[in-house]
C-alpha cells in the first residue's frame, strides 16, 4: 500500500498481520473515494472509524486534511497508525484512539473541538475470523448519528460489502452510491431541512 497523491505521493504504508480481520481499502477505491471528496479534504477536520491501517486517513493528510480522528478497538491496528503517522511525519495532525464503535461515541466530539467533523470516514470489517458475516455498519451509523459528530455540511463515507443491508438514521440522506465489485461506498449528509 502507498499515499496516492499528495505531500507524501508514492510513500509506503505499513500493513498489519494477515491474521487480523482487516481488509485495507484497496488503492482503486481510495483512488476514486477522493477523486470524488478532492474540494473537501484541504483543511478539513475527519474521523476515521474502523480504521484499521489507517490507509483513508494518511491520505487525507497527505493530501491537507487538518486533523484526522483515527478509532479502532484492535491494538495491533493502533500500533501499526503510530508506525505510519511516524513513518509519514504526520504525528502532530493525528489523534488516534482506541475505541469501540458499536458503543455510544459522545466522547469524540471534543477531538473536533466539539465542532464536529468535516468528513467521516467507515470502512466495517465485512467478515470475522471465522469468514462469517459482520453488520456493524447500521449500528455505527446511528452511533454516529446520535453523538452528532458530523460537521453542518459535512459528510459520512460509508464502505460495505454488496449484500449488507442497513438503514439509515432519520438525521442523514443517502446522495450518492458507487460499486467497485463487491463493495458499496455510500455517501450520507444531513437531510435538508435538519441543517
């Protein structure tokens, strides 16, 4: 895995253990994720949840993201983001904090300086150790939801496996869908008449 564009264009990131349920965004979908949110990125405050290696986020910085939140719950996956943030030079733009996104998340609103954040980023595992199916995105995004992390105009990206189904809290509107193979990546704001 590499940055794409940016600041650190081309430079490598460091994976975890082949052994942990984590899937990294694969370079074709993080090549169009921010083809699609380029306007957004510079200077924009983002959560990364699920973060696994890191990938999303280290490009966000390499590409100007202020700050990025970075949250998962596996402390090889932790380590590993502090490995990458010192690799990169970007420690002094990351906070990254271990976490479980399945329980209530009112205690990342201050990391945004109780602001919110600009973009959110989910990448759920799709699947466990044992190759079975995971839904954790429809309970993430209603924690989401209901802490009010996302910014006025800000976004949440949501990547998940075809078959997964969800619904969306009454707070967000889906407004955008792209398919790469057996992945779905949806993009959600606040619905109009809610801010």
């Amino acid at each position: 895995m590499r940055i794409i564009a940016g600041s650190a264009r081309g430079r490598r990131i460091f994976s975890v253990s082949k052994n942990l349920p984590v899937k990294p965004i694969s370079d074709r979908i993080k090549q169009s994720l921010f083809d699609i949110i380029r306007p957004r990125v510079p200077a924009a405050i983002m959560l990364d949840l699920f973060a696994g290696t890191g990938s999303v986020s280290l490009e966000a910085l390499s590409r100007g993201a202020q700050k990025t939140v970075m949250v998962d719950r596996e402390p090889a996956c932790i380590k590993n983001i502090h490995r990458n943030l010192a690799h990169l030079g970007f420690e002094d733009r990351a906070k990254v904090l271990k976490g479980d996104i399945l329980r209530p998340l009112d205690w990342l609103l201050p990391y945004s300086d109780n602001e919110g954040y600009d973009i959110i980023f989910m990448g759920p595992p799709y699947r466990d150790q044992n190759n079975k199916m995971l839904a954790f995105s429809e309970p993430a995004l209603k924690n989401v939801a209901q802490a009010k992390l996302l910014a006025p105009g800000g976004i949440v990206i949501l990547q998940t496996h075809k078959s997964e189904a969800f619904s969306i809290p009454d707070e967000f509107e889906m407004y955008r869908q792209e398919k790469y193979g057996d992945t779905l990546v949806h993009f959600f704001r606040y619905k109009t008449n809610k801010g």
